[in-house]
C-alpha cells in the first residue's frame, strides 16, 4: 500500500467538481428519497448514467412511490426501464418490490444491509450504495471501477469487487467510505477508463504506480505528415450496437475513419445520430434484403469519390463493400461472405475473395490502398484459440486460409501481425459458452495495405475492450 490515499482522494476531489455527477448520487442530492435511490440504484446496474437517467426519469413519472410502483405490471415496466442492461430481470425485481417494501418494512425502505439483502434484485453493491446515498449510513460501495482503480493504485491486491470491499473496509479512513464511490465512478467514466485510461492529461499521472494499465495511445502527428486513426468494426446490427453505448465508442475511439460491417439496415432505417454522426461525412452501401449484411462508412474528411460494390450483382446486392477514395488512399470497407457451417457458401466466398483483391490490387496501381474489414477468416495457427478442432470448421478450413496465404504473398501486408507477433489477440468471440470471458476467440478482423505502402503503417491495435458486438474494433494508425 505504497501511495498516499489522502492526497489521493484530496486531488480526485477537486478534479471531478467538474465532471458529471454519477447518475445515482444525482438521484440521492435532488430527491432525497430512499425509494428513489434503491429504484435508480437497481437500474443502474451493468448500464450507462445517461441510460439510467432517462430510465428513472419515465419510471419515477409512472410510479414515484412504492404503491405507485405496486400498480405497475411486469411488462409495462420493462417497457419503461428498456433498454438499461438485463431489463426483463430488472422489471421482474421491481414487480416484486412493493409487495416485499410492504409485508416486512411498513412500505418504507430499510436501512440496514441484512434488510437490504432480503429484498429482490439487491447484492451487496446495491445495498452499500443505498446505505450511503439514501441514509448516509458509513459503507463502501465497491463499483467496478473502485475496484479497478485502487488495485491500479496498489491500495488493494484483490480480484473481486467483494475482496475490494473487505479490505477497504480495514484500510480505508472512514471520511472517505461514503464518497469515495461517486469519486472513482466519475473519474472512472472520464478518465481512469477502464480500457486504455487517458494518463496523458490524468492528475495523478505522477504519483500513480499504473499497475496493470495500458494507457491510451496517441496519435501521433509527426513531421513527417499526419497519422490517420482508421478503425474497423462489425458491429453485428447498427441498431442493437447504438443501443449498447456506440456513441460513447465512438467518442472514445475518435477515429478519423470508422468502417462498419454487417449494419443490418437500409441508411432510412437508423436514427438520425447514426445517418451522419456529429464531425463526420457518412456513407452507406446497404444490402437489398432487409436486415442483413451490409456496410457503412464515417470519416472525418468527405470522400472524393465512392464507389459501391465491385462490379458483380452476386455480391454488390448483397451490400459487402464500399470504397472511399481520398487524396492520398483508397479505404475499402469489406465484409467477407461467410462460408456457412455447412460449407455450402464456401466457393461463393471463394469468388469473391478473387474479385476483391483484382478490384484492390487495379486500384493500388494509383495509389495506396487500405482494405478492411471482417474477412470472416482467421489466417494461421495463432490466429485463433483452437486451431486443431477447427480446421474442418467455416472460416478455418484449408481452402479459406490458403486465399489468404495467396493474398499475403502477393504483397498484402496484415498490419496487425506486422505489429504484434504476440498469440491470443482475437476480435470475435461467439455468443456461447462465455467465449469472450474466456477469450476463446478467433482474429478474423483486419486491415491490409499493399505492399508500396509499408512504410506508412504507424500502428496496428485490437481495440477488445469495446463491447456491443461479437467482434470488437480493429485499428490501424496510418501516414497520410
Ligand atoms: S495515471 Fe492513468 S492509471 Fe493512474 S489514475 Fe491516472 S488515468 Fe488511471
């Protein structure tokens, strides 16, 4: 326990007046009202503030007491509280709430944590944050990101965000029990990140030991030109990923050209946030049925020219590229056809994997050419979790990796692996068996430049802290 956890918290204290207020203390400050606070407190759980607050704000308007709440059913809940994380649970728990607030507390919410306990949908967390906020009762409230940021500091060495608590309890002065939590949330949300945390303009920077940190990485704008941040993302439906915190991905990536795969809507389908982002120019090649495929580009400077598909109706109406054309390169944002688990598409991917490199390597006679995309392929041994059992398996098999071995070949440069020779970096996870947690996953996400234009690859990254899809974002820092 090496750091100064006064002057800590000291400093923290005045770095985050001027940040947003976590959503739950807000709730506490204007309403003082501990129903309020345990309601918002339960729906803010794995979810963001903005959506917690515009949850509340429709929920309290409904239902601002326990027999309001009472009145309500499940269903009309859920409709009020989506989209905060695990909404159906949610809405279940608060179904049941007014009954157990009435039979065992007199329609009043308790104060103690064994009572908390007893209620549905409370943990630990919940209760502690209920305790503190609503009755100012010492207890520590170990969010995620106290957990987080005081093994960074080496306050704690612990795993879980219980054993954190535990040992707060015994080393943390009690003045900071209460508050430490709206603290570190807030500065947690804004800059400790939880990945790559922005030490460059942090205040701590040069007093905290950054155990385990991977700060974020700048882009640097070197006298040899300016470096562009490119980023690849499927995002497997542009839609869903809007409602799991895109924008704030967005903000949080600031890439100077973010290339979307498989957006699963026609351009009229989506929000106005996402038909043109704010700063950005956005272009779309949709696929013609519904809800499928299809790909979408964002870019800070306009494209000089765009070209849709590649020539081919096979694969054009099915909306799997589209080609920017700037002063300097040409971006083509591809999404690979999958081959299928039967391997019944495995010779249509075949075609067009030969009529995207001739439409690649026509266009890199003019000048350099950045392809991206999700190539739905992992290309060697080291390029997913389990190689043996899926040689046979779509996206593995040996005809798949053998086009990506003539393409290499001929001069193709997979900037990734240019970068990193380190095995385990993957950018999709299947759904099942909690692959992602387990990081058994596959690298079939990436960016490839022809060979002329080797020298300007600056960076290449795996961005696998950003959730919301299957797959998660490919980078690539490049010389303009
Ligand atoms: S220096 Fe970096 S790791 Fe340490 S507290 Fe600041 S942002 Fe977090």
């Amino acid at each position: 326990m090496g750091i100064n956890i006064d002057r800590f918290l000291e400093i923290l204290k005045k770095e985050v007046e001027n940040y947003q207020v976590p959503v739950v203390d807000l709730i506490a400050v204007q309403t003082k009202d501990p129903f309020k606070v345990l309601v918002a407190t339960i729906l803010s759980a794995r979810t963001k503030d903005e959506v917690t607050a515009k949850a509340s704000e429709r929920l309290f308007a409904k239902a601002a007491t326990v027999a309001e709440l009472g009145g309500l059913d499940e269903k009309t809940l859920q409709k009020l509280i989506y989209p905060v994380g695990f909404y159906k649970n949610k809405a279940k728990y608060l179904a049941k709430l007014p009954e157990k607030l009435e039979v065992d507390f007199a329609s009043k919410v308790p104060d103690t944590m064994e009572d908390l306990l007893s209620l549905p949908g409370v943990g630990r967390k919940t209760a502690n944050l209920v305790l503190a906020q609503a009755f100012a009762i010492p207890a520590i409230c170990v969010d995620t990101h106290v957990h987080r940021i005081m093994n960074i500091w080496g306050y704690v060495e612990t795993k879980t965000p219980e054993q954190t608590e535990t040992a707060l309890r015994e080393t943390l002065p009690e003045e900071y029990w209460i508050p430490v939590n709206s603290l570190l949330v807030a500065f947690g949300q804004r800059t400790c990140r939880p990945v790559a945390p922005h030490c460059d303009r942090c205040v701590l920077a040069d007093l905290c030991p950054r155990i385990g940190v991977t700060p974020r990485k700048l882009k640097q704008a070197g006298a040899e030109g300016e470096v562009l941040r490119l980023v690849s993302w499927n995002v497997n439906g542009l839609r869903a990923v809007f409602k799991k915190g895109f924008m704030e991905s967005l903000q949080e990536m600031a890439p100077d050209v973010l290339a979307l795969q498989e957006i699963k809507a026609m351009e009229e389908q989506l929000p106005e946030a996402l038909q043109k982002p704010d700063g950005y120019h956005a272009y779309f090649n949709s696929a013609k049925r519904k809800g499928y495929s299809g790909v979408a580009i964002y870019s800070r400077q306009k494209a000089e020219q765009v070209i849709t598909g590649i020539g081919d109706p096979r694969f054009d109406d099915e909306g799997r590229v589209l080609t920017l054309e700037f002063p300097s390169y040409y971006l083509i944002n591809c999404y690979f056809p999958n081959s299928k688990s039967d391997l019944s598409r495995l010779g249509f991917k075949h075609k067009f994997n030969v009529l995207l490199q001739k439409f690649a390597e026509d266009l890199a006679r003019k000048k350099s050419v950045v392809v991206c995309g999700d190539f739905n392929v992992a290309h060697k041994e080291i390029d997913l979790a389990n190689p043996a059992q899926n040689r046979k398996n779509a996206g593995f098999t040996p005809e798949e990796c053998a086009w990506m071995d003539d393409f290499t070949e001929s001069g193709w440069i997979d900037t990734f692996r240019k970068k990193n020779k380190e095995p385990e970096q993957y950018s999709w996870w299947s759904y099942r068996s909690r692959a992602r947690e387990r990081n058994i996953g596959w690298r079939i996400d990436y960016f490839c430049v022809d060979k002329g234009s080797d020298v300007k690859i600056k960076d290449a990254d795996i961005y696998q802290h950003i959730h919301g899809s299957d797959h998660c974002p490919v980078v690539l820092d490049f010389l303009k």
